[in-house]
C-alpha cells in the first residue's frame, strides 16, 4: 500500500472525474490545488510509475461501444493458476479475479460485439473445459464514479 | 481525418489511457493527424452523448490500501430488482450495481454489487448495515476476491 499525503489525496480526488478539456489541463488542476503545473505533473507520473494511477482515460457506458460480458469458470484449486494464466492470454480480457465461490474465477471480457465475445468465450470453454457462467449487464443502476480517498 | 474515424480514434485513446504530458490532447492529436480542438471537441460530444460515464484517471483501489473487494450477488424477485439496485447503488461504499441474468439452476442471482474497503471486516460490517437499514431481507452471498490476476482498462474497438 502507497503512503498518500493529504494533499495526493485532493490531487487524486481532483483527476478523477470532470477532468478539464482545456489546452493545459494540468494546468487547470494545479490552479484548483494552488500547485505549479509543473509539481501536478511530476506527482502524477510518479503515482503512474508507482501503479496507483491504472490509466488517465475514460470509463464508457457499458454496450455503447463493443460487447462486454461477466463471465466465471468453476475452476479446481489446484489448477487455478494455469487456467487464470490461459484466460488473461485471451484477447479482451481485462479483469480477472479469483473469488471464494465454487464458480471461482471471475472475469470481465470485451469484443467489438457480441458474436465475437461468443467466440472468445466458446475458446476458452473449449481451452479450460470447465462450466463457465456468461453474465452479460442487462441493466445499469450504477456506475464507478471514481474512488473518494 | 473524416469524424467518424476520429470519435473512434478518440475512443480507442481513451479506453487504453492518453500520456500524462503538459498537453494530453495535443499529443493525442498529433498520433491521430488532427488538431488540438478536434480532439477536445471530439471527447466533449462523446461526453456529451452520455457514452463517457467518466472522464478522468482511473486508480487501482489495491494499491489504494482498498484491498478487500468483494463481489455482493442477490437474488431479488424480478419486480423489485429495479428498486433495490438503485437503492445499493445511492450507498456511498458501493462502486458498482448491475442486474444480470440468472442461469438456473446454477445460478440465480441477478444483481451483483461491489463493495471495497481496507479490510474484511470493513466490508462485511457495511454490507451488514446496508442490509438491516434498508430491510434487504433477500438471499445473498458474498464472494471476496482473493488474488487479482490482471485489471486494466476496457479495450473494444
């Protein structure tokens, strides 16, 4: 776990939504911060180089752009690994989380749409050979709105 | 570059993560061949369409010291799913609420919710609140992640 100051904290808080869309939006931050445009900066790709900062970008409405799905693999203990292994080596696969559950490793994957994403998953049924759930959103309520530190 | 293929350029850029430089958009545009505007222009309509949810850093919550992350999953009858996801979803301490179908008979949730903290207990005592203050008296289970095996971005297109 990364030691945060207080004032990482009001920067973290400040980038995470409603980042500014001007020329210099560092510059925008720092003013909010009372820092230099240069120490918003330095600080931020610092927490980047650190893993704290996963990327400075956009989280889309879910099914607006491609397909995604939840799915999860009922996976021995035992060969736990090898299978998490095989699932991130597909392409699309972005999350992927063992849980305490006998479906036990969950993981969230995209395709530019649906008959695609059927595709990835009919391979990795086929690769693994274990029961696979596809739990694909049918209903948002609530979205990540970013992280309050 | 004509729109269409600059809103996809624009899109792609932001789901793997633009550089965190003195001028993102600039650095964005020049890989694209458009101008600084385009690409704040371009960003502001896919805001504007409502298909960014949010614009801005995304952090790993692990390395936040949030590292028990556990995965709420309900099973509430069809007619008042609606009701009770929006009501998880107004809870400060939970970061995301989705209906999802059930495939029974293996599985009969159909709303999951994401509950973070810096501890189990944490979690556990907020999921315990959450349930007796709003009287969600459905079956639930509650499965922790135990390992992380990969999280980054989305990437469709």
């Amino acid at each position: 776990m990364k030691a945060l100051s207080p004032l990482d904290c009001a920067l973290l808080n400040q980038v995470q939504k409603g980042f500014p869309l001007e020329e210099r939006p560092f510059a925008v931050i720092a003013q909010h911060l009372g820092m230099s445009e240069n120490a918003v900066l330095e600080r931020l790709q610092q927490l980047d180089a650190e893993g704290v900062i996963s990327r400075f970008g956009a989280v889309f409405e879910p099914n607006t752009v491609g397909a995604s799905t939840l799915a999860a693999l009922a996976v021995p203990p035992e060969h736990i690994r090898e299978t998490a292994e095989l699932v991130n080596a597909v392409p699309g696969v972005n999350h992927n989380y063992l849980r305490e559950h006998e479906f036990n490793l969950w993981f969230v994957i995209t395709g530019r749409n649906r008959e695609e994403l059927t595709g990835s998953l009919a391979d990795i049924e086929r690769k693994t050979g274990y029961p696979m759930l596809d739990l694909p959103m049918e209903q948002a309520y609530h979205i990540d709105l970013g992280f309050p530190l | 570059m004509t729109d269409p293929l600059l809103l996809l350029g624009v899109q792609r850029a932001l789901q793997e993560g633009l550089p965190i430089v003195q001028r993102p958009y600039l650095a964005l545009a020049d890989q694209l061949g458009a101008s600084e505007q385009q690409v704040i222009d371009a960003i502001a309509r896919l805001q504007d369409s409502g298909n960014i949810k949010r614009f801005g850093m995304v952090l790993k919550h692990r390395e936040l010291g949030y590292r028990a992350n556990a995965m709420v999953v309900w099973d509430v009858p069809n007619d008042r799913v609606d009701r009770v996801g929006n009501e998880l979803g107004e809870e400060p301490c939970v970061t995301l609420s989705y209906r999802r179908p059930r495939r029974p008979p293996y599985w009969n949730y159909n709303l999951f919710c994401m509950i973070h903290g810096t501890s189990r207990e944490e979690v556990t005592a907020q999921l315990e609140d959450i349930v007796s203050r709003r009287g969600l008296d459905y079956p639930h289970q509650v499965l922790f992640s135990s390992k992380c095996f990969k999280q980054r971005g989305a990437v469709y297109v």
